[in-house]
C-alpha cells in the first residue's frame, strides 16, 4: 500500500478491494500458477502468462504489448524471478494506462466555474447508463452539489419511469416529457431548467443504442448541437459507459463513440462478477480517454472514482 | 455480424493460397492466425486453442487434391469445425405442460425483459395463447418496461409490483394463466451475477418450484472471455435447456457464443437482434458457421427473398433486364423490394465476399433516400427513357428532389453502368441463370 496511501484514503481502497476481489484472486491465483515452482521467467511462463493476460479480456495486441515488454526485460536481466515478474508486470500495465489517464479524478466532484456542468451519458443497450446515472446523481448530491436529471431516454419501454424513481430515491428533480417525445428537446429543456434553477450538475440519460446504427449515432450529434444552443460549452462531459463483461467489441464501442459524440470519459460497470475488467487495460492503451468510475456492485456507494494505481494494485496484491 | 472474424480468417488462410500442399510449416503460421482471430472474436482462450489444434490435426491428415487448393481445403476444414462447434443442428424449443412454462434468466442488462417480449410475440404468432409474468422485484420500473412490450404485442402480463417474493409471484401467474386458459407462460426474472449466491438461489427455487418445460439462458452477444463462466455457473445451478445470444446486431464477432455452446453442452435455440419485437431468430449453427467464414448466409438470403419478393414482379423485372429495357421504374421498386427485405447492411453480409465491404461502409436505409427523390422528381417519360435526360431536366430533377445537379449526374452515371453490366451478362448465358435465380428467388 505504502506508495499509493497517500493517494487512496484507507477505507475506499478497503472497498474497492471487497468489490474486485474476485478479479485479483483470479488474475492472483493463475499468476501464482503460471510462475509456481519457477525461478526464473522462460518461455512456459510467458506462455501461461498470455493466457492469464487473454482470459482476462486485454484482448491480443495488449498482450503481445505487454509479453512483449516483458521478454524485453527479460533478455536484459536473465535471473528474472517471480517477485520481480509480479512487479514488472504491475508497472507494464500502470504505464498502459498512466499514459492516457494523467489526471486521476479525488472524489466525486465538477470542475468549479462551469455552471450548469452537463454530463451526456451514452452507450449501447443494458450496460447500466440509467443505473449509473443514479449512483451518480447521489454522489454529487451527497457532496453538496444540487443535480438535476434529464430523461432522454424516451425510447426503452420503461425508461422513463426507471429514472424518476432514481429521481426519488436520491431525491434529484427528473425532467422527463414522457415517453417517445424527441429526445434533443428533452435534453434542450433539462439545460434551459439547470441554468433558471441554477443547478450544479445536469446529468442527461439517452436510449441505449448500438455503435452499428448509423442514424441513432447522428441523433446524439443532435441531441449535443440542441444543448449547445443554451449553454455553448456544453456538454462538459460525455461519459461513456461500458459493461465491464464485454469482450474486445467494447473497442468498437469506445471507437464509434468518440467518432460521434467526442466521449471525454469512459464508465465501466459490473466488475463485481467474474469478469475481469482487462478490456479498461486495451482502451486506455489504444484511445486518450480516461477511466473516471467503475462499478463494482449494487449498492449506491458501489459507483467509485476510478484510480488507476489503486486499481493497479488491487490487481496484484 | 461475425464480419470481422471472416476478414480475419480471410487474411490467414491467404498465407496458404498458391501453394501446392499442406505441411507442417505452412499450416503453422495460419493455424496461429485463426487462433488469433478466434480469440479476438471474443472465443474462449481454451476453446479457440481446441478448435485450432484440431483443425490442425485435419489439415495435416487429409491428402491434398488436385483439383482443391490448401485454402480452400483449410476453409472447408474450419467451417466444418465451427459448425460441428455449434451444434450442427437447429434446436428445437419444447412446451409441454398446461401452461408450458418458459423461465428466462441471465445477468444484468443481457436483454431477457426484451427478449421475453420477442418470444411471446413469436408464440402468438403462431397461434399460441401466451402470458407474461414479470418476476423482476429489483430493477426499477422492469415490471412497467415488461408491461409497455406486453401492451405493444397485445399479451397479457401478470405482475404484483407489491410483492417481493418472485417464487410467489411465478406460482400466481400460472394459477391466472390457467384461469384465463393460456397454454404458455414466460417468465421473466431479474438479471444476477453468477456470484451472487442469494440471487442465484432464487432463481434455483424459482425453477423448482415451477417446474419450467424449458428455462433459457440469456446472454449478450458481446459478452468477452468471462461468458463461460458466467454460463457454466447457471448452468450448474439451472440445467437449463438452451442459450439465447442477444444484441446481434451489432459489430459483435459473437465469439462467446461458440465456446458457451462448447463448454456448456446446450444448444443455442434464438438470436435476437434489434429493438423491434419482430427482431427473433431461429439459431442455425451452419449458416453461421458460414458466415463466421465469410462464405455467405445465402440460405438466409434466399429465404428472406422468398418472403419478400413478388414473385410476378421478379418474373416481370426479368423479362425486362434480358431485353434490356430495365429503367428507372424499375430500378426504383427494386430499391423498395430490397428495402421490403430489412436492414440493407444486414443483408449486405449475407451475400458471399460482400462481408467486408459491408463492414467499411455507412451504409442504412436511408441511404436510398436521395436516389428515390431523385427518380421521383422526373416525369414518367423520363424514367422510361433516362437518355432524354438533358442538362435543364437534370437541373429541374435536383430542384425538385433537393439535390444538386452533380448527384443527379453520378446517379445517371451509375445507373448507366448498371445497364451495360446487365449487357454483358446478358451476353454471358450462365450469368443469366445466376441472376434469374436470384431475383427469381427460387
């Protein structure tokens, strides 16, 4: 811990722990395997550590990147052991992602000045951007920032109704035209209300629609140029989520995106389960978008800031 | 859908084109690309090490005929692989019992309360009496989103959103279905993890206390290496009976979808593509088989053709193309015959060698749209006979349609060539055959 202490308060760290500890054990358990009754690194090492990297979801290029970078230090320092290989790979993988996230976010928290600050959230169907977007909203709130909610996600049976009730839950107003209404007004309205009220925070939620859909992908460059009509900087984010169990279609996603909309962030949920996050390690590597949460469970206080280094070292122990 | 993988598997199996037999050698380097391509399709690290070495394994043990070349004896050996990965054969879905009961289950966000909507109207469809029964308790306003679909295809759906006991609540839904004398119930229950032990517990009693005639699995399309062992856990606590991959549509390579057939043992029964309730297909491990190839989903083509098509309009357009008389009329419900077909990138990838371009370009329904302004701007006389068309009737055409005279102009120029292609097939006489048939659908 001692290095990143300073960085990652006690008690987070404990809980992002609790939530990835089945990714660490996994990833822990197949290194400890890959390299048990080793000394040195030699090619079946390597081999097995590919596998760990592959199921993993790094996906291929990452980790011929990182294999790669490995038998480089390998070559140059032949009684390479175990301890060292641990460590290595540690740093391999934090440069990865350290390359794009330079800025680790605190807390939950808006850049000061930009009032409204608006959040655009997209991505494709059930990744959870609408549970997101609660969590979200609870978090902004809880810092004291007063939040107002904007469903445009007038499409998805339902959705609608499922973001009034986050609305309630958390206790953030929901502007809402109902369902099947043009969603760039409701967005347009969400902004004009968070300006007259003074709000701190618009979070606008959007139907889920796959990368592929050329024409739901031109409505998010509407729903954008509507909201630039009030507030011209906006939106100040665009956060992408990303299911967390998605394999390398989720660099398709993260491309297509950022062509349409200019994603400025990235969202990964579901990391409680099995799956092991790799595919962060294979975005953050091939696009300049940071990482700003990841989910790791239901709860309200399972949507956390993302820290690269913490998440790093939850990895290897 | 598995576009990327064909243009994969393409590239390696070009490694081996031009040479005369296989070898330890040169099967080595392509055997790596396909491995490689399988798992950048998202198929299991073990799987996609099996199906390789095996294909191996074939590859050096069959003799090399003359008359077939090392690619195409590899591609014949890897499409047989896949296939044989997958099932070979269409499975059936079994409702028995008064009402069948259909559990549907699956993680958070797979798609199951979309999915149930699609099943109950394809049940209806043909002639079922169906219910829905919303069992998720959790997710907010599920039980409203289960409600609108059911609304929207006019089945009825049971819910007690007071109710927190999903077990009780499935029970009553087969005691009102019985009572309104529906012969299948589906049931749809909240997303879980796999370990989430208390969640999977409920879906265990859930099961159990049903007794479904058939539970399915429910997975998303671009679920990555984690998909095995999400669907070996439910299937250990479920047994179920069949896998539902959702979210085909889009770029997804679906490469879960093999190794999930492949460690679980249980036959993928639907894909489900789209937002429309209409979007449910039967799964069929050799058509996709096929396509994962870039071979081509021809059946699929020409069923989809044989469904759409008129067949005394095909029969006319015909006619009409051997004489060389095809025009703008015709061209123009050509566009809407295919349009009548479906998504047109879709359609696109089902047609052999036409999987990669369909990948590179923007292409969507709307992409007809200016065309047809165009053609709809002229007079009769000027479809029938596009070579009156002057530089002041193309200037007035761009007026009406909207567009400018240049893409007037590159429309002509491409219909111009269209024509002369259909010449020069029609002076090739086996072509001719070709193209009736498929027009002809049959």
């Amino acid at each position: 811990m001692g290095l990143f202490g300073g960085i990652f308060s006690k008690d987070k760290k404990e809980h992002l722990d609790k939530g990835l500890a089945k990714t660490k054990e996994n990833f822990f358990s197949k290194l400890g395997k890959a390299v048990a009754g080793k000394s040195t690194v030699d090619d079946e090492v390597l081999d097995n550590l590919e596998e760990v990297l592959v199921t993993s979801d790094v996906g291929v290029e990452t980790t011929l990147k990182i294999i790669e970078a490995i038998e480089q230090r390998v070559a140059r320092d032949k009684y390479l052991g175990v301890d060292e290989l641990n460590r290595i790979l540690r740093e391999e993988i934090a440069a990865l992602l350290s390359e794009n996230n330079s800025g680790d976010l605190e807390d939950f928290d808006v850049p000061s000045g930009t009032r409204p600050y608006v959040i655009l959230v997209v991505g494709v169907n059930g990744v959870g951007k609408t549970t997101t977007i609660g969590k979200l909203a609870a978090r902004f709130k809880a810092k004291g920032l007063q939040v107002m909610l904007g469903a445009a996600d007038t499409f998805r049976a339902a959705a609608v109704d499922q973001l009034k009730r986050w609305g309630e839950r958390v206790g953030v107003p929901v502007v809402a035209h109902g369902m099947h209404t043009d969603p760039a007004s409701v967005a347009f309205d969400t902004v004009k209300k968070a300006v007259e009220q003074q709000a701190d925070v618009v979070i606008i939620d959007t139907a889920g629609r796959l990368h592929t859909k050329v024409n739901l992908m031109n409505e998010l460059g509407k729903i954008k140029r509507v909201i630039q009509k009030f507030v011209d900087t906006a939106p100040h984010e665009v956060l992408l989520v990303l299911d967390g169990s998605t394999g390398q279609n989720a660099v398709n996603q993260a491309r297509e995106f950022t062509k349409a909309t200019e994603v400025t962030a990235l969202a990964i949920t579901k990391l409680d389960g099995t799956a092991k996050g790799g595919v962060v390690i294979g975005i953050s590597d091939e696009f300049k978008i940071p990482v700003k949460y990841i989910g790791v469970g239901e709860g309200l206080e399972d949507l956390q800031v993302f820290n690269k280094m913490a998440f790093v070292d939850s990895f290897f122990g | 859908m598995f576009d990327s993988l064909s243009v994969r598997l393409d590239k390696a199996i070009k490694n081996l084109k031009g040479q005369g037999r296989i070898t330890e050698i040169n099967v080595a380097t392509t055997v790596k690309e396909i491995r490689k391509a399988l798992i950048e399709a998202d198929v299991n690290y073990k799987v996609a090490k099996q199906v390789t070495d095996k294909i191996r394994e074939e590859a050096l043990g069959r003799d090399v005929l003359v008359a077939v070349s090392p690619g195409q004896l590899l591609t014949k050996i890897v499409d047989e692989e896949l296939t044989r990965l997958m099932g070979s054969t269409h499975a059936p879905m079994e409702l028995k019992g008064d009402p069948a009961v259909v559990l549907i289950s699956g993680l958070q966000g797979s798609g199951k309360t979309t999915f149930s909507g699609k099943l109950a109207k394809m049940l209806k469809g043909q002639g079922k009496s169906v219910m829905l029964a919303a069992c998720d308790i959790y997710r907010p306003a599920a039980i409203d989103q289960l409600r609108v679909l059911g609304e929207q295809i006019d089945v009825a759906v049971y819910a007690e959103p007071e109710n927190k006991d999903a077990v009780q609540i499935a029970k009553n839904a087969i005691k009102q279905a019985k009572a309104h004398n529906k012969k299948v119930l589906i049931v749809d229950t909240a997303g879980r993890l796999a370990i989430d032990e208390e969640m999977m517990q409920e879906i265990a009693n859930l099961k159990q206390a049903l007794q479904p005639s058939e539970t399915l699995f429910v997975v998303d399309a671009m679920t990555g290496q984690d998909a095995v062992n999400t669907a070996k856990t439910f299937n250990e606590r479920l047994n179920f009976d069949g896998v539902v991959l959702t979210k085909l549509d889009g770029d997804t390579r679906g490469g879960a979808a093999l190794s999930i057939r492949m460690v679980v043992d249980k036959p993928i029964k639907f894909v489900s593509s789209g937002e429309k309730m209409e979007d449910i297909d039967l799964f069929h491990p050799d058509r996709m088989a096929s396509r994962i190839l870039g071979m081509g989903d021809v059946v699929s083509l020409v069923e989809k053709a044989q469904q759409t098509f008129d067949e005394e309009e095909a029969r006319r357009l015909n006619k009409k193309i051997r004489k060389n008389e095809f025009d703008l009329n015709d061209f123009l419900s050509q566009l809407e015959q295919i349009k009548k077909m479906g998504n047109v990138k879709d359609l696109m990838g089902m047609i052999p060698g036409m999987g990669k371009v369909a990948k590179d370009i923007d292409l969507d329904n709307d992409s007809f749209k200016p065309i047809e302004a165009i053609i709809k701007s002229m007079t009769p006389k000027e479809r029938a006979n596009p070579d009156i068309l002057n530089g002041s009737r193309r200037k007035r055409i761009a007026r009406g349609s909207g567009t400018t005279v240049q893409e007037v102009n590159s429309l002509m120029k491409q219909f111009g060539d269209m024509r002369k292609m259909m010449k020069t097939m029609n002076k090739m006489g086996g072509m001719k055959r070709g193209l009736a048939n498929l027009m002809g659908g049959r």
